[in-house]
C-alpha cells in the first residue's frame, strides 16, 4: 500500500525509476476527492521525502541503497521530473529541478519563502528514534539548509514588505528537548510521543540553539515578531 492510498499501489513494488514515479502519480490523482480539490483551489506546493524516498537528503536516503537500487543521483531525478510533471511549479530557474526554494508575493500582506529542506543541501539526519548520546545528534556540522539557501532565507525576511512573512518548509524548524526513554523495540513512534518521548523522529530539527547556523541568531534578534513557519511535518 502506499500512504493514503486504499486500493493497492502502482506499481507494486518499490519505485526505483522514472516510469515507477511516474505511475504512482498518476494512481493518486485518480482519487475523486483529490481531483476536486486541484479543481476547486490553487495549490503552493513543495515537495517532502515521501515524493523520493523515505528520509531523503541531498546525498542519499534511509530507505535507499546505493547500487542494489541504482544510484541515489538518478533516482531523486526521476523523482524530482515525474514531481514537475504531475504537480508543475513555476521554477524559479527554468529547466532547473533541482531547484525549488522561492518566494511568492500577495500584496503587502503576505509573502510565502518556500524552502527545499530536503533534497537540495540537507545533510544525513540522525537515527531514528533519536539517540541523545550519539554523537552525531549534535554535531554541528550538520545542517538543514546550506549557506545558499540559508542567505536565501535571511535576505528575504529582511527584505519583505509584506506584514506577514510566512516560511512553508518540510521539516519542523523547532528547539526539541531530548528525555530519555524506555520503549520496547517494537513500540510505534508516534506512541512514544504520545507516552512521553520528547523526541522520537530524527527529520525534526533537533540541533542544540549553538550550532542552529546564523539563521536563529538574526531570527531572535530581527524583532521578526510577523514572521511564521508552516512546516508540513
């Protein structure tokens, strides 16, 4: 099955390539209700991991191995041409996939900055569920977005006029305080969330305040009180 889905998926196995992207899309907007809702309404979209693979990042993708399933550069193009093909953005950079962080002006009331926390220069998460005594939990050479993208950022909640400046990304851009905790190896995420696991899912932004990236810093300091992140997570 593939998410939200109630009919089998299409194809049935794991899509690998461009034909594989392709056809699962194709299944989802054969949803009734989905068709109405492109119908109806204009959509601002970004895409998430699921559109690639699971976890996915700029060099790879948890649910990704590299040559039993080709390689990782091929197939997050598959699945970025099938994505501008069945859910087309106005690119910021004709002919150019790769790339989708943007800005989208309505007047001076709201300016959307659209970021790729995902594909474009997001480093290897950490595992999951999160382990607090890993290293690489707080190494501050990870990061969310790069130098172009987090210039990106800065620059345009600087620049905009508009009252409200609101940040659609992908993953939620949150301090999470860590606590420890027992489950058995079987237990779902979302029950140890719910059962008092502060952090359960490596994508969430998990970093220590010190090693964030300028972004924060100016953040706090801008007096951005009009400023207002949307995540999908």
């Amino acid at each position: 099955m593939a998410f939200g889905l109630t009919s089998p998926a299409q194809p049935s196995h794991e899509i690998l390539t461009l034909s594989d992207y392709r056809t699962r899309h194709a299944q989802y907007k054969q949803d009734a209700d989905l068709r109405q809702l492109h119908l109806r309404y204009p959509f601002i979209t970004i895409w998430d991991d699921h559109e690639s693979a699971d976890n996915s990042y700029h060099d790879g993708a948890a649910n990704h191995t590299e040559g039993v399933e080709g390689k990782w550069v091929d197939r997050k193009a598959y699945s970025q041409q099938a994505y501008d093909e069945w859910m087309p953005i106005r690119l910021p950079e004709p002919g150019n996939r790769n790339r989708i962080f943007r800005t989208l002006k309505f007047g001076q009331t709201a300016e959307w900055i659209l970021l790729d926390t995902r594909l474009y220069d997001h480093d290897v998460q950490a595992a999951t569920p999160v382990n607090p005594l890993d290293p690489s939990t707080a190494n501050a050479d990870r990061h969310m977005i790069g130098d172009e993208q987090r210039a990106f950022l800065i620059n345009n909640m600087r620049q905009s006029t508009s009252q409200w400046k609101l940040i659609g990304n992908q993953v939620v851009f949150h301090q999470w305080i860590i606590k420890p905790f027992d489950f058995p190896a079987h237990t779902s995420s979302m029950s140890r969330c719910l059962n008092g696991a502060t952090v359960c899912c490596a994508s969430v932004r998990t970093r220590p305040p010190a090693s964030t990236g300028p972004s924060v810093p100016f953040w706090n300091g801008a007096a951005l009180n009009t400023c207002l992140p949307l995540s999908m997570y």
